[in-house]
C-alpha cells in the first residue's frame, strides 16, 4: 500500500525516492540548515514532503548542475527556500511557507490567566530545585 504525498518519509523511504543512501542525507542535514527532518525519541528521523522536495532538490543542483555544496547554500541565502524548492518541485505541488517562515521558530502565544499561574508554579520549582542542587554541589567541592 502506497503512502499518501503527504504523508511523512523514514530516512529509508526518503533515500529510495530521492535516489541518495541515508548516510548522504544525514550528511546533507549538516550541510544544509533549511533540510530539518522531524527527531522522535532515539533520533529516527521522519521528512515531510517539504523535506523531500528540498532534498530533490540539493540531488539535483549537486549531481545533476553541478554545483558544489557552498553553491548550493549561496542559492539559499540569496533566493530564498522556495528558489530552491523550484529545483525539487518544479509543478509546485508541494507548498512551503513565505521565504524564513519555515526556518523561524514558531511563535507561541502568550500565557494567560490560569496557564500563566502554572507557568509561575514550575518556575518556582525549578528554581528551589536549583538551589538545592546548586547547595549539594558546593558541599561536594
């Protein structure tokens, strides 16, 4: 049974559709910083189809055009995720967020009435929590 497009891609699955062994992708994760697979416990690594589509990309303009992994990422810098995507994705089936929303930190909103009580609860615990360890380290020195 064939997975949706949309679905999410093993490290296993996503090397046998882009055609590169799951050494060059984790390679290409540290190499490339807009290429961030999703980490469950224990580092398995799952690719959303943007992930697939940027990493067809980098195949491409690296074995294909030729460019070399710096060139790679000075096409990133200067035209931006969806340039690049262009290269994996040329019918643009695949969508991806305005240039830097992708490789921004989600904004979270703030707290408010009881979350943000909460949120003091646990400071206030972490921080006593500190101390102590802090009190217990200092008679270890």
């Amino acid at each position: 049974m064939a997975k949706s497009p949309n679905a999410f891609r093993t490290i296993s699955e996503a090397a046998d559709e882009i055609g590169a062994p799951q050494h060059v992708l984790r390679f290409w994760e540290t190499k490339f910083p807009f290429i961030t697979p999703l980490k469950r416990a224990g580092g398995r690594r799952f690719y959303r189809p943007q992930d697939v589509v940027l990493l067809k990309a980098v195949k491409r303009l690296l074995h294909e055009d030729g460019l070399t992994i710096k060139g790679v990422q000075r096409l990133h810098r200067e035209q931006g995720i969806k340039r690049l995507a262009a290269w994996g994705d040329p019918d643009g089936l695949v969508t991806f967020e305005p240039d830097g929303a992708a490789e921004a930190a989600p904004v979270q909103p703030a707290p408010t009435g009881a979350s943000s009580v909460r949120l003091r609860q646990v400071l206030a615990e972490l921080e006593g929590a500190r101390a102590r360890l802090e009190a217990v380290l200092s008679r270890s020195a």
